[in-house]
C-alpha cells in the first residue's frame, strides 16, 4: 500500500475529518467528508465561494485531522489548487447530488491536493506511524 492509499484509506473509516487552515491570524477547522485518490494523489473539494476555499490560498500551509476509534491521523502540506476537467469529471460521479446543486446555484468546485505532505497515526502517547505523502 502507497502513503498516499494510507491515508486515503484511514479518511475512508474515519468518514468525516476535520480540514484545517488559517483566517489572518485565526485558526479555523470545519469537518469535511470528500477525498478522491486519482493516480496515487489524494485529492480534497469546496466550493471556490466558500471561506475555506480563500483561506487556502490565501496561506496554502493546511492540516487534516481524522479520528479512527482511539487513533488519530495529522496529514499536513500545502494546499495546490488543482484544474482539471477530467478529474472534475470523476468527482461529478462521486458526488453526483452535490455537483446538481453547484450547477443549478451556478457554483465552481474548487479541487486541491497537499504538496509536501507529511503524516502521522498517533495513538493517545505515541506515534504509531510517520510518512511523507
């Protein structure tokens, strides 16, 4: 298994993570549930209308954070804003409810990947396991 399948399979159990960026000097999290691995890259998704969207390139430097029963993930990098029809593509069939309601609201999808990425599994007093993604 790839680094990058890892941490695409530990987001699959968790099922919902936390996305982490800044606001000026304010940390800011939201839960998040998209992921899409495509050619061993792990691809993430939001509306380019949402704050975390400008958060993220505004200061590209981001952290996940998934919980798996008493394990827990960090993944952090730097957010790369990624166009690409024919990934878009693979996400309209992922999502295909929620891209309806971006094209009916005229919305864009903003796709992004972290560049440089580094994770670690922990469990409550260890580092379970550490990789570069």
């Amino acid at each position: 298994m790839t680094n990058a399948e890892k941490v695409n399979d530990y987001l699959d159990k968790a099922k919902v993570f936390f996305f982490l960026t800044t606001d000026g000097d304010r940390p800011k999290g939201r839960p998040f549930g998209f992921h899409l691995l495509v050619d061993d890259k792990l691809y993430f998704g939001c509306g380019t209308f949402k704050n975390v969207f400008r958060q993220l390139t505004e200061n590209p430097k981001v952290e996940v954070l998934a919980m798996n029963g008493d394990k827990f993930m960090r993944y952090d990098g730097t957010a790369k804003v990624v166009k690409d029809e024919a990934l878009l593509a693979k996400v309209r069939e992922a999502m295909p409810d929620i891209m309806a309601l971006y094209d009916k609201n005229g919305w864009e999808m903003g796709l992004f990947r972290l560049e440089n990425g580094h994770a670690e599994i922990r469990g409550l007093f260890e580092v379970i396991e550490e990789f570069d993604v």
